[in-house]
C-alpha cells in the first residue's frame, strides 16, 4: 500500500524490539494531532512481537528485520540504514530497540534520532535500571529522552521525568510507574523535535534556541 506523504507534517520511523507501548503513544499522539507528524514506518529486530500489531492495525508500514540474519553488528546496520533510508524520514525514534548501535548507523542519523532510557541519566546507563536504583536505596527513580550519540546512553538529555522509590517497590512496581512518565514525555520530546523548536548542535540538545543543562529542559522550575 502507497501512502502519499503530507508534506506539513514530519515523517517519523520507529525502531522497536518489544510490546511497542511507547510506540502506541506515539501513534496516539499523532493521530490526535498532539505531534504534526506521522508515523510512516516501524522496524523490529524481532519477528512476532506486539509492537508489529500495534502498527498493522495503526495503517502503518511495519517489517521485521533481524539481526539474527547477519554475521557482524555492521552488517546489520548497514541494512537498518538502508531499510530506515527508503522511508526517508525526519526523525528516526527508538522506542525500546535492544541493540547497541554502531557508529555508522549513529553518524548517518546524527541529530534526528531519539532514545528513551529508563533511568535519570547519567545514572544507571544500560539494563536493569530499576533494580540497581532500588538496590542503590535511591528515593528516587526516572526516565530520560536523549538525542543518540556514539556513547551508549550518552548522548544529550532532554527531558527527564522524575518517580518516587518507595521501600516495598518491586523492580516491577517501578517499572510501571516509568512506563506511564515515558508515555508523557516522549511525545512531548518528538512534538518539540516536530516543531522544528528542538535540535542536537555540537553534542548538545538547543531547545527554543537555548543550550538544555545537563539533566535536560526544568519543566518544573
């Protein structure tokens, strides 16, 4: 099916690996006219995941390609790229993508490409962010939106949503509480991108024309 790309709105691909509840959102958002964009494209690693279902039933272009398939991490990449490529969108989001990127692919995407991480970065860079912000008896725990940079987790933040840790939560309990912060902030993140308000210059996030610190836009100053 051919769809005839709006040329007022922004066109996204999402890469996903999972459930896709943060692609939901995002599609949600769109579809309401929160994000002037359209989702044109999802991607999984992974073949029979929820995500995919998600888009079928959203009228969107979805395709698994799976890095089982490939023999090195940059052989992989090198297909995503070009996969992403034919869609040739504005802005590429991560939406619970589990794999590490290469530099290549980085590069190529430079300045249009979003992750979501569940922690208040820098803290807890990589898995198993809610267990170790329990096991580090924190009080609180979070999430960011960063721009994709070579550093795995690295890149400038954005945007953080703060949660409360409370002294019987589960690893599980914590969890859903990000997920519902995550489904606020990201679509907010990707509506500002959409604007043309937000961008990545050197290494750092500019929001409004003003240099974001290093915790990301204070939505709560």
């Amino acid at each position: 099916m051919t769809t005839t790309k709006d040329s007022t709105k922004k066109s996204i691909v999402v890469l996903i690996s999972g459930g896709g509840t943060n692609l939901q959102a995002i599609i949600d958002a769109c579809k309401l006219g929160e994000i002037p964009a359209d989702v044109v494209a999802v991607i999984s690693n992974k073949a029979n995941v929820y995500g995919l279902e998600r888009a079928t039933r959203a009228g969107i272009a979805n395709k698994v390609l799976s890095h089982k398939n490939f023999a090195t991490r940059e052989d992989y990449d090198q297909a995503l790229v070009a996969a992403i490529d034919e869609f040739n969108p504005d802005l590429v989001v991560l939406a619970g993508f589990m794999r590490i990127l290469t530099p290549y692919f980085v590069q190529h995407f430079s300045g249009k490409l979003l992750n979501i991480h569940p922690s208040l970065l820098p803290k807890y860079q990589g898995l198993n962010t809610h267990q170790r912000a329990i096991d580090a008896k924190d009080t609180e725990h979070g999430v960011s939106v960063h721009f994709v940079t070579e550093e795995l987790d690295g890149g400038p933040v954005i945007l953080q949503a703060k949660v409360p840790i409370f002294a019987q939560d589960t690893a599980d309990d914590l969890a859903s509480r990000v997920h519902e912060q995550e489904h606020r902030i990201y679509p907010l993140v990707i509506k500002w991108f959409c604007q043309g308000r937000l961008k990545m210059q050197n290494e750092q996030a500019i929001l409004d024309n003003n240099i974001l610190p290093a915790s990301g836009y204070a939505n709560d100053e």
